[in-house]
C-alpha cells in the first residue's frame, strides 16, 4: 500500500486520526485535550471561511473589471457574500431588538438556504 510508504499521505491521517479521537472521547468525558482540540478546529475553519469569503470576492470582481457579457453573472455571488457576511456580523455589534432580528435572520439563512444547499453538493 501507498499509504503506508508515503509520510506524505501518513502523517496527516495519523494527526488527523489522533486528534479526532481524542474529540471523541471528549465527548463520552470532558477533558482539557479535547475541548482545546475542538477550539483550534473552530479558528481553523473562521480562517477558512474568511479566506474563501476573500476568494469569491477577489474572483468576481476580476470577472467585473473583464469586458464580456457575464460580467452580470457575477454580482449575484458579490452580493450574497455580503449581505450574508453583514447578516453574521451584525448581532455582535447590535444590541437589543436590531440583535434579536438579526440572529433570526442568520438562523433563517443557514436552516434555509445553507443547509439545503450543503446537502445537495456531494451530488456534483
């Protein structure tokens, strides 16, 4: 087998497979291992999707400055990424009624829109 020869491939999937153990059995008992574990996945991922929100928009506004017809195509994914930013961003920085409708909305975006589409991406 590859794996087994190739630390390239092996390493990642031991460090992978440690760490979600120890997730694992953070679960079943508490312990400082695992709860710093899942606090380093959670900063991990912000950065990701910070970064990709950064991608979508470098890309589409690349596509914006192009002449061509589709340059239409991409204020769609501009304008979704940022109203849904400001829509995640906003009850940290609001108080009151303006926080609590915020948070109804971002909950609404995620259970209507992000969910159904998550589960329908593994199709392509």
């Amino acid at each position: 087998m590859r794996l087994l020869t190739d630390p390239k491939r092996l390493l990642p999937l031991l460090v992978g497979s440690v760490a979600g153990v120890l997730i694992l059995f953070s679960l079943a008992q508490p312990n400082p291992a695992g709860d710093g574990l899942i606090q380093i996945v959670q900063i991990i991922v912000a950065v990701g999707l910070f970064f990709g929100l950064l991608n979508v928009l470098v890309v589409h506004f690349r596509t914006l400055r192009t002449p061509g017809g589709e340059r239409i195509y991409s204020l769609g994914p501009i304008l979704a990424a940022v109203i849904a930013f400001a829509v995640e961003i906003t009850p940290t920085f609001a108080s009151g009624d303006v926080a609590q409708l915020a948070t109804r909305l971002a909950t609404a975006v995620f259970t209507y829109i992000y969910q159904p589409l998550a589960t329908t991406s593994w199709l392509y």
